[in-house]
C-alpha cells in the first residue's frame, strides 16, 4: 500500500505484485511544496517523481512526505557616501533591498517611509555622531540595517604641525633652513634634520620652543661640504605627538659663487603642477645675471634623478619658464631640480618632488579563459543539477569527464548542460584554446549515498548566487551588466543553508577582476589580499541565509567589451565535519556602441514572397487573373494564341495575348 502525508499525493495507493518483483509509484507535489523523501519497508529508489520498490517478497509499505516551499525574507543594505563628515556638513545615503520588501521605514537619524526598491536621500547637517537605520518588510518577515556618520574631531589642539621650506643664503660651507612650526594651541619645539642623503637625516640641529601658536623659525647651519647636494625637513614636538615636514633640498657652491650674480647664473626650483597619471608640469625661475643663460630640468624616480629636458635659452634676465614631462608611471614619486648655465658656470636648484595619481593601463592577455561552474555541487542520490561555463578569447572548446552526453566539442559559451540523474560524484571538466594556448577548469558535482529507511539525519545543502549591478546607469533601458568605465558596480553574493542542521566555518572568497577597484563592503571588515576578499562568516543555522554585498567601481580606460568575471567561493564544515565547498560567477561586460546595419530588403512580387497575396492590390489582380483564364476556357478551340507570353504576379503563371 502506498500513503502520502501533506502537500502531495502517490498513486496507485496500492499495487499486487508477484513475490519477487517490483512495484512503480508516482509522486506528485502538490503546488507549493517539493518531494521531501519517499520510505518503503522494502527498499526501492526514488528517480525524479517515480519511485520503485525493491523486490516484494511479503506487505510492504510506501510513505511519501512533502516540504512547504519557504518564502525569504527581505535583506537591507544601508550605506553612507562618507562616514565622517565636518561638523555642520551632510552625507548622503545609499540603500537597496533583495527579496522584495512591501515597506520600509526609517529609524533613528532619518525618519518615514522609503522605497522598498532603494534609493539614497541627503542628510540634514549633522552636529553629531549620527546613527540611521531602515527596516524593510514582506509577507515572509523584516530585516533591518544601520549605518553611522561621525563627526570629524576638529579639535586642532592636539599634534603640532611643522612645514619645511626652501634653504637660503647658501654657501660653499654654510646655509640657512626655514621651517613654519603651528603649536596648535599647545608649547612646541621645533628643529631641522639633514644630511647628504634623502633616506638618511643622520645629525639634527638644537631644539627651541616656538610657544603654541603658528611662527617661521630658521637655523644657520656650518661645516657643510662644498658642491654637495643637502636634503633637510622640518620637525615639531609637544606633549601630543611629533610631526616631520617634507623633504626638500639645496646644494652648495663650489666656487663661493652664489654671492657673485655678475657672473655664473641662479636658477630656483617651484612646486609642480598640472600632475596626472602620465604627465606633470615642471616649474622653475632663471636669472641670468647678465649674461645669456640656458636652462633645463633634471628628474627621475629617485634623488639621483637621471632624466632631462631639452635645454633652452632664456635670455641674460630672470624669467620664470616650464617644461611639460609626459610617459610617467602612476602612482609613482617623482624628483626634479631647476638648472641653469652660462659661459661663467651652471647653478642648480633645490631638488623637489610630486606624486602622479592612479592610473590604469590595462595589460594586453591573448590568453584564452574559461569559468565552468554547476547550479549545484552537492547532490542527493539520483538528483540533478546544471553545468554552465563561459570563455573569452577562446576559438574552440572541449569537454571531457563528467555524465553521458558531456564530453567533446562546446560552443565558446555562456553555454549550459543538464546532468540528467546521478548516482555518483561527477568531475565535468572543460578545456578552451586559441593560437596563444589554452585555459582548463573544471568542477566537481558530488553524489550522496542512497538512503532507504534511515531515520533523518542532520544534513545540509547551501545555495550560492551571484549578480552585479550597474549603480545609476545612464541610460535607464541599458541591462545593468554593461558598466561603463568609471561606473560603480554593486556585486551581491547571496547564500541559504537549505539543510536541516547548522553548518560552521563559513568563509565566502570573492576574486574581483583587475579591471575594478574595491570601494567598500557590507560587511565591512573582509581580509584583503590585492582584489580578493575574504569573508569569515561563522555559522550558518538551517534555514538560515546570508547576503554580502561589494561596491566596486569600474576603471578609467578599460575597453569597450572587455568581460568583467567575479567568481566567488563558499567553503564552510558540513554536520559530519567535512569541508565542503560551492561556487558561483557572474559577468559583465564593459558596454560598446552597437554596430548599425543598414536594412536590406529583398524585392519580391506584388502578392509577397508566398504564393498568396499579401494585399488588397494582389486579391484583385488574382480576381481578374481568374475571370480571364475562365473567359479564355469558353472561347472556341480555333482561337489563334500567339507564341508571346509574359510572366506576372507567380511563378510559372503567364498572361496570353489572344487574336
């Protein structure tokens, strides 16, 4: 006999078999609910909605149970552009939601109702430490999220601030450092530390209390080697810390020559401007003290500089002039000098530095990729699942392993596969090339053991997906995977433990593509190793589900159609103590104008391209071609046709002129 318990039904209720034989059984799920387990007192095996029973050799009962399917809850994520502002100023936050909420409501900072499908909204001034939360709402429960804006401590009373500005009256033994020293509000003193090397300041001068207010302060330095390059910065102490100015630097004369401007030219160094990723503006003033004088920049990566500009005359005078330097590296500390000659000598300026901000020059990989990943790698006894995989610079494909119907040649994806039933742990692999080698991955679906009239047992099944989201896109009608550069990109990796028993040491890796830069993360507080972010996410009850979400924004001068792949990684201890592991990826791709086809039409009859007319112009010349060709079957057999005919309207239907 067979029985079921609520939400479904199994026919026939009861079957005669001979002793020995087996007996088929369909299950059926009412809606809403999934087949849960089916248990007989003689074995059998369950294989989609049919379950057999193993061989009958006396009664034997078969039980069918159903599970609810579980609505989800909604999840909230809140954010702020900034999470301290001045005193008086505003933030702006951000929020979205995942399953749908009905309503949310704003607590603590905020207040009223806000868009259950998110949105961002301008604080008032804050004075404050703020903290605002949102609560959103569906028929299955609520969630909660908060975020705090605090006030930046203003308080200037705290570390001393020391500037470091240019050296003067330099001699071939002597010269003069100057430096601004700021108390802020508390005594401070101040010195100067130098030497020959930029990386070494190896002696100091005396200290002297400069009160706590703002005031320059200079001290004479002796004994100094002629012709020789100096560095020396700036240094202030009080009871809240000490601060050290920048590095700057001056050369001696060789000759006393500084002191004479009737002869050898003076040259100064001046901050640079204009600095970019790749290029920099350099700044200097020449004097030529009356006599033709030519100058040029030296610079480089380090002290010792190693470049130059071209030199250029700029008169007997004094004159400021600029040279423009291009093919800089990003992110990279730059050094320069002034310099200048003339027929009495050559002068050089203090050496001086700028930083060149972040670039992006994106590296030209002709290496084919390729991502394989499956809906579900953990299985129970005859169950199913998806395998799906991409590639990008690939020119062919091949599968290898995993279940009938899997292995050879594939399409260079997104592509798809179903597994069909599996009765044990599968390895699908697949492999893409092109002319500059070739990409292999794979991945593993694991089968658990049948289970026949075992009492339930803790188990767990987690489920992983994945999506990214353009923030704000520009044009709205434009699918959210086809980021601009520049663009901000939320990636959202959700995860549910299906099970009906904890898991533990939860930890969800994500491998951002090179192409993004990591902005922020709720949570917030993932291990950074370059683009990869680890989260430990500790344990997960049964039912239970998390979301953790990425804010990334697209590089500067990534190129249109460049494929953005974030896989991500779920590894935690199932109830048994095993490690277990699910994986997931999405993709973007940088967005490209589409290309615009010119509309080619074929010419065709006037009935159409079919047999029949297609409108009321072609049914009438159809009529009349009727009533002729009825008129001509009357006329007598002696009519004189001639051998002239022309074809209209159909193939293979001609018009006859009569005599």
């Amino acid at each position: 006999t067979a029985s079921a318990g609520q939400g479904g039904s199994i026919s026939p209720s009861s079957r005669q078999v001979n002793s020995g034989s087996t007996a088929s059984f369909t299950v059926s799920p009412n809606s809403g609910y999934s087949i849960n387990s089916v248990t007989s007192t003689c074995g059998g095996n369950l294989s989609g909605n049919t379950f057999t029973t193993g061989p009958v050799r006396s009664n034997c009962s078969v039980y069918a149970s159903f599970d609810q399917h579980q609505g989800q809850g909604p999840i909230v994520i809140l954010n702020s552009n900034s999470s301290s502002v001045g005193s008086g100023e505003t933030a702006v936050l951000y929020w979205s939601t995942i399953n749908n909420p009905t309503s949310c409501v704003a607590s603590g900072g905020w207040s009223g109702s806000k868009s259950p499908s998110g949105g961002n909204q301008t604080t008032t001034p804050l004075y404050s430490n703020t903290t605002f939360t949102l609560t959103c709402t569906n028929a299955y429960g609520s969630d909660s999220a908060s975020t705090t804006v605090t006030i930046e401590n203003t308080n200037d009373s705290e570390g001393p601030d020391a500037t470091t500005r240019n050296a003067t009256d330099v001699d071939t033994e002597d010269a003069v450092l100057n430096g601004l020293v700021d108390g802020n509000g508390l005594s401070t003193r101040a010195w100067f530390e130098y030497g020959t090397s930029a990386s070494n300041l190896n002696r100091s001068t005396s200290s002297s209390t400069y009160g706590a207010g703002s005031t320059n302060y200079e001290t004479h330095i002796y004994n100094l080697d002629e012709d020789t390059t100096y560095y020396f910065r700036a240094v202030a102490e009080n009871s809240e810390g000490t601060d050290r100015g920048s590095i700057l630097s001056f050369t001696t004369d060789e000759e006393d020559n500084n002191d004479n401007n009737d002869e050898g030219p003076d040259v100064t160094t001046r901050n640079a401007t204009n600095v970019s990723s790749s290029e920099a503006t350099l700044n200097g003033r020449v004097d030529g003290n009356g006599r033709t004088t030519r100058a040029w920049f030296e610079y480089g990566t380090s002290s010792s500089l190693g470049y130059s500009t071209a030199r250029t005359s700029y008169g007997s005078g004094s004159t400021n002039y600029e040279r423009t330097i291009t093919g800089l590296m990003p992110n990279t500390t730059y050094y320069f000098r002034a310099m200048a000659e003339n027929s009495e000598g050559t002068d050089r300026g203090s050496i001086l530095s700028f930083y060149t901000t972040g670039g992006y020059i994106p590296p030209v990989n002709n290496q084919p990729t390729v991502v394989i990943y499956a809906d579900s790698t953990n299985l129970a006894y005859n169950g199913s699942t998806t395998v799906r995989w991409s590639a990008v610079n690939a020119t062919s494909c091949i599968a290898s392993g995993g279940s009938v119907g899997w292995a050879g040649i594939k399409s260079m994806g997104p592509g798809s596969f179903y597994t069909g039933s599996l009765t044990s742990t599968r390895t699908y692999t697949i492999s893409c090339s092109n002319n500059y080698g070739s990409s292999t991955d794979s991945v593993t679906v694991r089968v658990r053991g049948q289970v026949i009239n075992d009492p339930v047992i803790p188990t767990s099944y987690v489920i992983i997906n994945s999506s990214v989201d353009r923030n704000q896109p520009i044009v709205p009608t434009i699918d959210n995977t086809r980021p601009h550069p520049g663009d901000e990109i939320n990636y959202t990796v959700t995860y549910q433990n299906v099970g009906n028993a904890s898991i533990t040491g939860l930890t969800l890796r994500l491998d951002l593509p090179y192409e993004v830069d990591y902005m922020f993360s709720n949570p917030s507080n993932p291990t950074r190793s370059g683009n990869t972010l680890i989260f430990n996410l500790g344990t997960l009850r049964a039912n239970a589900q998390g979301t953790v979400t990425v804010r990334v924004r697209v590089r500067d001068n990534i190129p249109a159609g460049t494929y953005l792949n974030f896989p991500a990684i779920l590894s935690y201890v199932d109830p048994s103590g095993h490690m277990q592991s699910v994986n997931a990826n999405v993709s973007a791709q940088i967005w490209s104008e589409p290309i615009k086809e010119e509309a080619v039409q074929l010419g065709a009859n006037v009935f159409g391209a079919g047999f029949f007319p297609t409108n009321i112009f072609g049914w009438l010349l159809l009529i009349v071609l009727i009533l002729l060709l009825v008129y001509l079957a009357k006329r007598p057999s002696n009519t004189k046709i001639t051998k002239t005919a022309h074809r209209v309207l159909y193939p293979h239907t001609y018009l006859f002129d009569l005599k």
